[in-house]
C-alpha cells in the first residue's frame, strides 16, 4: 500500500477535524495602501540617499537652492539618481516611520527641518554624524542659509566628508 493513495472516509476526516481549518464568517482586510503613493520626491534613490528640505514656496528646490546642492552632491560623487528629493511642506504630516518605510535609506540629510518636526525618535545638533539603527543622520540649516554662510558650508562639507571619505 502507498501513502500516495490513502483514502479517509469524511467520519474520518470530521473527527480528525474538530474545529474548522478556515473561519468564513471574519471579514477580509482591505490590503494597506501604500505610503510610496502618497509621498512626492524628486530622484531616484538608487544609493539609498534620503534628503529632506522644508521648501513653501517651491515643488522642491529653487534653482540657485537646487545648484548648490547639486554641486554639493557632486562633490561627494553623487547625482540625482543616487538620491531622493522630499520637500516636507509639500508632504504634509510625513513621520520618520513613513520615511523608513518608503525610502529605507543609509543616509538621511534634513536641511531647514528639524528631527522632531517629522516624529525622529532621537533628536540631535547641525552638522553632527548621528548614527542609529544601521542609519546615519546630518541636519544643517536651509540650502539657501548655507549659501549665505561660507562657516555653515565648511561645517556641513566636513561632515560629509566624514561619511563618504572616511
């Protein structure tokens, strides 16, 4: 005899299954929407380079805003496709869980926002690499500040070259 072609009688199969395999009577679940969809960036974040900005009056970045941080960018070897773009006015009520979830990033770069403003469980000064959770984290005043400050650009630059050259 094989155990291919075991036959149960269903007094058999009933007995053996007292309670019920499947409950028919609880009401399925819609699947979550995703976060991804509701949140607007600008890249492609191929290297898992996460920048936020606080921008009101712009999708993103203004020009003279968007060159010199492509030109910071360029100085560490990156392009646009190695980052993400989000402008946390534009997004409104993002969180930092929402950014993991979507961006899962190794770098996080907030510029004119502060940590607490998107719910970040740990809070920390400008310019200081702040690692956790297998993450780094570098906040520095607005792109247009740094371009006003040539002290504010050379304490973001030092941090940067501690990540990307150290």
């Amino acid at each position: 005899m094989s155990l291919d072609n075991i036959q149960l009688s269903t007094f058999l199969v009933t007995d053996l299954y007292k309670k019920t395999l499947v409950q028919l009577d609880v009401v399925q679940s819609s699947t979550p929407t995703k976060v991804q969809s509701s949140i607007s960036f600008l890249g492609k974040n191929e290297r898992k380079i996460l920048i936020v900005v606080d921008e009101e009056n712009t999708a993103y970045l203004n020009d003279e805003d968007l060159g010199l941080l492509l030109s910071i960018l360029s100085a560490c070897k990156l392009t646009m496709a190695d980052v993400a773009i989000v402008n946390a006015s534009k997004n409104k009520n993002i969180t930092y869980s929402a950014l993991m979830e979507v961006f899962a990033p190794t770098l996080l770069l907030l510029f004119g926002i502060q940590p607490v403003q998107l719910d970040f469980p740990l809070q920390f000064p400008n310019y200081q690499l702040q690692r956790y959770n297998h993450q780094t984290y570098i906040s520095s005043p607005a792109i247009s500040a740094l371009a006003a400050n040539k002290e504010m650009k050379k304490q973001l630059w030092t941090s940067l070259q501690q990540y990307f050259f150290n």
